[in-house]
C-alpha cells in the first residue's frame, strides 16, 4: 500500500472518530423535555361542572350588570373612579349565590340549575336620604330584572357615612392634606426635608368615636421610591374630617407632631416659628441608603431547587373547578373578604360546603394617635381587591397552574388580576404515613406526602397574608395564614417602647395582633351534624389485682355538646381536645363518622366587651363558635362596619342565641391569629416563618381506615426484595422518569399594568 492511500486511510478514520464524538456528545448534551399533562384551564365563567354554580362573575357578565344599572335605576350613575361624595355610583359587583337549599336540590337531587345572579353595591350620595343599597340583579349573562335585598339582609338602611372610603376619596383626601402642609412649609422643611414631593400618608381606621363619624387619622411618611415607606415616619400626623359629603368643606381637627397636639396645620406653624415646637430632624430617606430596601445586595448564581412533575399534573383545573385524587371543590374570590371554596368532596361524599375566609383584622397599640386608634378591618379594604398577581418561582412554584380573576370595584370597568391564584401538587416534606419494621418481619411501608396546595397572596397596605388550602391525600383539608411585608409603624416618642421596639433611629414598631376569621361550612355524612367534644380525664381506682393500691388511669369523657352557648370557646380559654362535627351514621366499627377540627393560633387579647366598638368584632371573641345554619347569618362581619363599628350592621355575638346545635346544619366560625410585636428582625420585612397559623379538618372515624393506605404514591418492600427493582418500589424509578427537564414557561409579570393602563 502506498503512502498516499495511508493517509487517505488516516484522515477517513480520524473524520469517523470526529463525527462519532460529535454524536455522542450531543446525546450527551439533548435536552429531554418531560411530558406535559392533559391540564384543563378554561376560561372564566365557564361551567363545565355542575359546582360552577359558584363561579366568579366573568369580565363579560360583569359589563351586562354595569349596563344594566345604568339603564334601569333611573338615576345618573357616575364612574365611581371619578365620582365625588355627593354622586351615586356602583362600588362593587360580586356574585349572588342561591340559598343552600336551591343549590343543594340542584347538586344533590337532579333538580333545575338556579338562574346565575349579580350582587350590586350601589351608593347613593345624590339624593335628600344618601343610602348604600345592595341590590340583586339577573338573570346573567342578560338580566332583566333587579331587587333591593338591604333591608332582608341588614334588617335597615345602610348609613351612608358607613360606606368604605373609595380611591377617589382617598385622593381627594391626599390633595386636601398636601394643601393644608403648605400652611406649614417652613416648619416641614426644617424638621423633615420636605420638597413638596417626598411625603405619603397611611390611613387609619375607624374613623371617630360615635355613630356618624367620618374623621380619619393618617400618618405621614417619608416616601422612599422602590422600598416601604411605612417605616420611615417623620413624626406628623393630621386628623381629617371627610364627613362632608361636599368635599370644601373638609376641615383638619386636630395635628398631631413629636407628642404633642395642634390645632391645625398654621397652629404648628406658628409655634415653630414661636420657638415652642420640640422638632427632631429627620433626613429624607432614598433608596440607594435606605435599610428597609427588598433590593438583594447580589445575585446567587445557583438557583436553589426547583420541583417539577416528570410526567406531567395530576390535577386538572376546569374554570373554577379543581380535580385532584379523591378531591374536588369549586374556588373564588371575593373582592372584600377574599378566598372562598364550596362543594368540597372527597370521593362521592361532600365534606364542606362552604369555606370563605370572613375577616382579617389588625389591632394596634401605640402612644400616637394614628397608631393607639387603628383596627383595621382588611373586609373593607379589599382582601380580594388586592390579591394581585402571583411572581412565579417564589410566590408560588414555577410550575404552578395560575389562574387569573377579574374584579368590579371602584369603577365601572372589570379590571384583570391576572395570575392571583395558583394551584400545585407539592412534597410536603415529612412523610405522610411510614414504618420500618425490625420486630416479627423486616419490611418497609411508607407513602410521601403529596398534597395539593390552592393559594393566593393579598397585599393590604403594608402587610402580605399568604392564604392556603391544602388537601391532603388521607382526607384532611388544611387552612393555613403566612403574614409578611413591612410592619406598620410610629414615630418614636418618649414612652414610645411600651408599645413596641425600637426599629430605626425614629421608627417604632407598633405591637399589634392579627386575627383571621373562617367560616366552614361542614356537612360530614350530610346536613345533619352535631358537635361532640372528646376530652381527658383521671381516675382514681383500685388495682383489680391489688386492692390495696390505687391507679390514676386517664379515661375519655364525652359529651354531646346541645346548645349554640355551649359550643361558644373563648379566644383564649380552655378548647376541649377533641372537637368533631358527627353524623348520626355510622363507619363500619360502630362509631359516629366525625369531622374533627384542630386549631392552631398564639393570637393576643381581644378587645374588651366595654369597648364601644366590640360588637363590631364580637366575632373575635370566639376561637370557635359553632352555630346553626341560616340564610340569615351568612357572613360574621361585613364591610360597613369598618367606618360604623359602634352602630354595627352585623353582630356575629346576636347569632349565638341558645338555639339547639344537635342533629342540625351546622357552621363552624374559626378565629385564629397571633400577638406581634414588632423587633429588628421584622426590617425590612417580617418573615414567613413562625407566623403562621389556621386549622386543620381532619377525618375522626369518617373512614374504615386510612383511604390514603390505597393511594398509588405508597411505598412498600420486604426483606427478600429487591428494592431498587421499579416493579417493587416505584421510587426507584424515578432515576429514569425524573432523566428530564421540566418544559418551564418564560417568565412573566404584568402585575403592574392596573397602576399603569388607564
């Protein structure tokens, strides 16, 4: 052989060897992309389930409801984003579900799907008598018809001074204060930097002392563009009276600077000028140097785990309408009060109704006006409202199912919170169930604990509320509250620690205590329930075998609770151990089949009955009361209470009224929270951790045994098998199912587009 044909020879094989590393090396390199599941999210308003009865009105039907009522109440009816005091406007839409019985005849028994109905809040400021009326309107999409249900549901009139304070009053508000600092210009730029463009107020609520007031503290800030301003206080703060309905009229009552009271904004004026005002001077902050920054001094470059299904969802998301394992439910949000969920089954058995977070309220201490008066109702804020678009990856997991929801309130136009809810199956971390056995025979049996997690996060004022439902696979349903965000806080005064810490160098952090409360709605084995309490108890007997000695030997007590006063647990008194909601049916070993609710809260005092305003919190006296169920007695509080609370429209304590609570529909009124006080940690936010609270529903003899023994994820292998076989543990597979990578979408926000598009 020739020397050019060897090198012929030479360069084909190195080529060979080039081209079959290439191959490998991109083999070595593909991406395999996991499977995505047959996941199902429909669009909003579509019933493609029967439970879609409780869906959110769609953008759509809200705009017929909107047309409609500018078509036939036979008043003008402004924009309420633009509307003054003095004109009628609708506030809010939600919708109107059907009475229990309706909708149960519909689910249960075959009978006709109800008309779907719009409910309407409408105030009326331009008339002699200006009135909130509520008003029902349908059938959707194209009603035809309206009626007033105030007076059924409120039995009178809602007071137009109880009506929740709308954008367009609050920055009608904020150009009124901006006006009246003016007044004192000289006096704000010594004290506080001021440039007539570095301030921001905070409200405060109530609004007064007496029936019929509607003057609100508010509590001025330095604004910090990018960061929370709620920390930076300079130490003024300005009572307005908005009573009015004509807003030249509005007056500021009484300023409040460094301890001490003024008269008005010239008053404080003239006495610094007079020498007589103790000023503390406090820089402007900016966000390049200031501490309550969220900004990351750097970027990880490793990102931190990331969960992920190989082989797709196992749940699918129609509309409304959730399907996971054994688990159904329809799920929503109203504007005011937030997350809510009905039709919650297990199997082909309802376990709840309803589960609707009613009320969360914040009650503050402090030795500034601004800080001793508040007690925030977020109802009337909006927790709904406010339950703005969830980031993916951190909010939620990446691969989370998002669904968006649109809302009707303080305009005319449905606006989109696209995103705000999400829905995953998440590892729980602790595994559900497991043994290992080293006595009799060796063997493993264990199942992780997969659950299905519905959230959606609400942003009020300063603070973030996390609200979970999770369903787990043994058929427990747990509800869950993270508290996070900035605390809310005072400028620090002499005494000022005895209502908090110190957090800055003019910043204390208020002492305040939360308090979420739930209604649940339980049919357990059907409408008809009662609650048992299982408790504890010792006994002293003789020993059967030695006489002569005694036995303290713990035995169960039972009880039957009767009575709706009798089944009222105070906020922080003694809870029996054991509380279920029981059928009178039985499970297959002779017990009552029982729903039992577990509460876990460190929630602080609740207000004191002499308070002139308890009543309207009177739900908060109660970690549990349990009460029979009424069309009448829908809900524990409302949204007028806020601005009324010493002539309230709803007292959750009149529903307590010694009815019988045995063999009844039941509702089960859940208060948890806890006492914060506010430390350096809390800067520049409050975390998560530790500040969780909610309950638990778990099965007490509603089942045989455990139906998650029967779920799929169970593990289990003996000592003369294989366990890294997959036909053995299907754990082992998850090597060759898990070789992918999770099909992620970009990322994505639009969570600023609402403060952005007209």
């Amino acid at each position: 052989m020739n020397m050019k044909a060897v090198v012929v020879l030479l360069v084909l094989a190195l080529a060979t060897i080039f081209a079959l590393v290439c191959v490998l090396m991109t083999r070595k390199e593909k991406v395999v992309r996991c499977g995505v599941s047959g996941l199902q999210n429909s669009p909003e308003g579509t019933n493609r389930d029967p439970s879609e009865i409780f869906a959110d009105l769609s953008a759509a039907e809200m705009a017929q409801v909107v047309k409609y009522l500018k078509e036939n109440l036979g008043v003008r009816l402004e924009d309420a984003s633009q509307a003054k005091p003095s004109d009628n406007c609708i506030y809010y839409l939600d919708t109107y579900f059907p009475s229990k019985e309706v909708a149960l005849g519909f689910l249960d028994h075959g009978r006709a799907q109800p008309h779907r109905e719009a409910l309407a809040v409408v105030y009326f400021g331009n008339q002699p008598d200006p009135n909130v009326t509520e008003f029902v309107v349908g059938p959707l999409p194209n009603p035809t018809g309206h009626r007033d249900i105030t007076l059924k549901k409120f039995g009178r009139k809602v007071p137009y001074h109880s009506r929740p304070v709308t954008v367009k009053e609050y920055k009608d508000i904020d150009i009124f204060i901006f006006q009246e600092l003016e007044v004192a210009n000289n006096f704000l730029r010594e004290c506080c930097e001021y440039n007539r463009n570095n301030l921001a107020t905070l409200t405060t609520a109530p609004r007064g002392f007496e029936s019929g007031d509607r003057a609100t503290w508010f509590v001025l800030f330095h604004n910090v563009n990018g960061s929370g301003y709620y920390i930076h206080p300079i130490g003024l703060e300005v009572l307005v009276d908005h009573q009015s309905l004509n807003i030249s009229e509005w007056k500021v009552k009484k300023v409040f600077y460094n301890g001490q009271y003024y008269e008005n904004m010239a008053h404080l004026e003239k006495e610094f000028r007079d020498g007589r005002v103790k000023e503390v001077r406090v820089k402007a902050a900016h966000l390049k140097n200031d501490f309550t920054s969220r900004k990351p001094s750097e970027s990880s470059p490793h990102p931190g785990p990331l969960q992920f299904e190989p082989l797709g969802m196992r749940y699918t998301v129609a509309g409304s309408h959730v399907v996971y394992r054994s688990w159904s439910f329809a799920f929503g949000m109203n504007v005011n009060t937030g997350p809510r969920l009905f039709n919650i089954r297990f199997g082909e058995e309802r376990i709840v109704y309803e589960l609707s977070l009613q009320e969360a309220l914040a009650t503050y201490g402090s030795n500034c006006p601004g800080g001793m008066v508040t007690r925030y109702m977020d109802g009337a804020l909006g927790i709904g409202k406010f339950s703005y678009e969830l980031v993916r990856g951190v909010d939620c997991p990446y691969t989370a199912t998002y669904v968006d929801r649109h809302y009707l309130i303080d305009s005319d136009t449905p606006r989109l919170n696209k995103n705000s809810f999400c829905i995953f199956e998440h590892d729980m971390g602790v595994p559900l169930r497991r043994h290992f056995s080293d006595m009799g025979s060796f063997y493993y049996g264990g199942l992780n604990n997969y659950a299905l997690v519905l959230r959606a996060v609400s942003t009020l004022i300063n603070y973030d509320y996390v609200w979970d439902f999770v369903f787990y696979q043994n058929g427990a349903i747990e509800v869950k509250v993270h508290a996070t965000g900035y605390i809310s806080t005072s400028f620090l005064t002499e005494g000022g620690t005895a209502f908090g810490n110190r957090v800055g160098e003019h910043t204390l952090g208020t002492m305040h205590n939360h308090l979420m409360n739930y209604k649940v709605d339980l049919d357990v084995g059907g409408i008809k329930n009662s609650l048992v309490a299982l408790d504890m108890a010792f006994e002293s007997v003789a020993a059967p075998w030695s006489p002569e000695h005694q036995i303290q030997r713990p035995v169960l007590t039972t009880r039957t609770l009767d009575k709706e006063e009798d089944a009222a647990f105070p906020l922080n008194g003694k809870v029996p151990r054991y509380l279920h909601f029981a059928t009178s049916r039985e499970n297959q070993w002779n017990h009552q089949r029982s729903y039992r609710i577990q509460i876990t809260s460190f929630a602080g005092e609740h207000l004191p009955e002499a308070s002139t305003m308890e009543r309207s919190i009177s739900w908060g006296r109660y970690k549990l009361a349990v009460t029979k169920r009424k069309e009448e007695e829908l809900i524990s509080t409302c949204i007028y209470n806020q601005n009324d609370p010493w002539d309230p429209l709803v007292v959750f304590a009149d529903f307590i009224d010694n009815e019988t609570i045995v063999n009844e529909d039941l509702v089960a009124w859940i208060s948890t929270g806890f006492f914060h006080v506010p430390h350096a940690e809390d800067i520049p936010n409050t975390v998560t951790i530790g500040n969780g609270v909610g309950f638990i529903l778990r099965p007490y003899n509603f089942f045989n045994d455990d139906p998650s023994s029967r779920s799929p994820d169970g593990v289990y292998f003996t000592l003369d098998q294989d366990a890294s076989q997959c036909d053995i543990n299907p754990v082992a597979c998850l090597p060759e199912r898990a070789s992918c990578s999770p099909n992620l979408p970009p990322f994505t926000f639009s969570g600023f587009q609402n403060f952005t598009s007209p």
